[in-house]
C-alpha cells in the first residue's frame, strides 16, 4: 500500500494556498474518503489472506509474496485513482522489473499514482512507520524505511534495496528528499546512489507532473505537498477537486557513473530537461510577477553526502 514522502512531516515558514473545499463538495470529500480507507483495508486483508499458504513454502515465500504484492499493489492503485478522479497519461517506456528508478517528488498522491502504473517499493522516511492506519499499510506495501540522521541506516537501506531489486521488486527513490511545489526539480542527494555507482549499473528515472481543471485551484496549491500544509486540510482539499491530471515521463533510457554524486547531477539534468513545471495560480488582473521562488519543504538532514 502507500509510501511516503521522505521529507513530508517536516514544514518550512512558507507553502501554498490555503486548500479550499467548496460547502457543496462536502458530501463527495466525505464519500471519497470512505471509499479510500475502505478500499486499501480490503485490499490489505486480501494481500494476507493470499499471503497465508507462503508460510509453509520457507525457500520460495519471499519471491512469491513480492509477486502477490505487486499485483495487488497496481489493484488497489487503480482503484484509488478512480476514486480520486485522477487520470493518468504516461510517456515512454517503463523500466524493466527489478530496476532502481528515481523520480521527482510532489505529494503524497505519487505513490498510488506510480504504483497504478508499475508497482515498485518505495523508500520513506522511518516516521512513516508510526503514521496511523497509513503506516501498517506502507509495511505491508513493502516500504523500505531510511532514518537519514542515522548514518549507518543508510548502508542498511541499501541492501535491503538491493534485496529487493534482487526478487523482482523495481525499487523507487526521490533523491530530493523531499517535496516541492512543482516549479523545478531540487538538488539530488546521492547517498542511495552509491550502490549504483560503485556497481555501474543502470539508473532509469522518470518525472512527474499535475495539472487541474483551470477553473479551479492550481495543482501547486491543491495536490503538491509542501510547505507548511498540513496532512489533513490538504488531503481534504485534494479530495475536493472534480479531477487531477497526471503526466508520467519515462527517460529515453538509463544513466550511469561510477561516482554518486555525478550520477546524481547526470540524473537531475535529464529530469530538468523533460520536466513540466506544474501550474501554480494565476495572477490577478493588472498584478506583476513575483520574484520570490517557490520554497520547498525542507529537508532533513542527508546521512550521506
């Protein structure tokens, strides 16, 4: 089941517009929101219940409860996509399984709208874990959780993305370690990259984008996650909007470098090049420009630079 941002409980001094649910919403918040809960609860169960006959198979049952996982996983995605009213395109090729793929990070929506497309396991920050209901359902979801101001976490991060990469599982880091309002793709942290680097092996990536309706709040505001926004007015917010529309890009093809920070910069500038900024509000009439940038949510501190 879900993930989550790695930089998502932290808050900066700035964010986006307050999230507006319309009185006359309501009663489809409140609808979505039921069926969302109800529906990865059902989804979850199903995933033990089929889990059951892999404890009487000790050689196998790692690989096979990946397998189960990742069916479900795309399941109970598609499902939450269609609740949600979010509509997702993609561009290009999808990695292969067993890949490590990087991306940039919006919202918490990333992780069911990448898993409606190729289900992968995720890399959070270790908080998740205590999140309520959310939580549990990320470990059943295979998460791999990072403590990044631990830094021998990240060495046991590592190999348990190499495990999982090794049964199949394509594993997806945000480098940004954190999330963003969109404008740009921030400075990549390289420590779960090194892996990749000291072993040459292919890095695919791919870019995500949201746009909504243009007579209702921009995606910047109302589905990126960041900033000082709480959890729960934004997803409420969220749920309110009548459709979002996603675009997955998919890069040409993988990178590789044999140090990890160059791997990182090599990746961020193919991103920047087939990034859409997501749309922010429009000015009102007569108002100029503004010049300050979008802050981000700030980030933690990184175990490996």
């Amino acid at each position: 089941m879900p993930g989550s941002p790695e930089g998502a409980p932290g808050a900066a001094k700035a964010g986006p517009a307050r999230p507006h649910v319309p009185p006359g919403r309501w009663p489809a918040v409140a609808a979505r929101a039921l069926a969302i809960l109800s529906w990865t609860a059902a989804v979850a169960t199903l995933l033990l219940v089929l889990w059951l006959p892999t404890v009487f198979m000790p050689r196998s049952a790692a690989v096979l409860r990946a397998r189960v996982r990742r069916r479900l996983k795309r399941v109970w995605a598609r499902g939450m996509m269609r609740v949600a009213g979010v509509r997702v395109a993609t561009v290009g090729q999808p990695p292969p399984p067993g890949a490590l793929v990087v991306s940039n990070h919006l919202s918490y929506l990333d992780i069911p709208v990448l898993d409606s497309v190729m289900p992968m396991v995720f890399v959070a920050r270790a908080d998740l874990r205590r999140w309520p209901f959310w939580g549990p359902m990320a470990s059943l979801g295979g998460t791999i959780y990072v403590d990044r101001a631990t830094r021998r976490d990240v060495l046991r991060v590592r190999r348990e993305m190499g495990e999982a990469m090794a049964r199949g599982d394509s594993v997806i880091v945000f480098p940004e370690a954190t999330t963003s309002g969109g404008d740009t793709i921030l400075p990549f942290k390289p420590a779960l990259l090194a892996d990749a680097a000291e072993a040459n092996t292919p890095v695919y990536w791919l870019t995500l984008s949201y746009r909504t309706p243009p007579e209702g709040p921009a995606a910047r505001d109302q589905v990126c996650w960041w900033g000082d926004s709480d959890f729960l007015p934004h997803v409420l917010g969220l749920f309110a909007l009548r459709r979002v529309e996603c675009t997955m890009r998919f890069g040409d093809g993988p990178l590789r470098a044999g140090d990890r920070k160059v791997l990182a910069a090599d990746l961020r500038r193919a991103m920047l090049g087939d990034f859409e900024p997501v749309p922010g509000r429009k000015p009102s009439p007569g108002a100029g420009p503004k010049a300050s940038p979008v802050p981000a949510r700030k980030a933690p501190p990184d175990s490996g630079r």
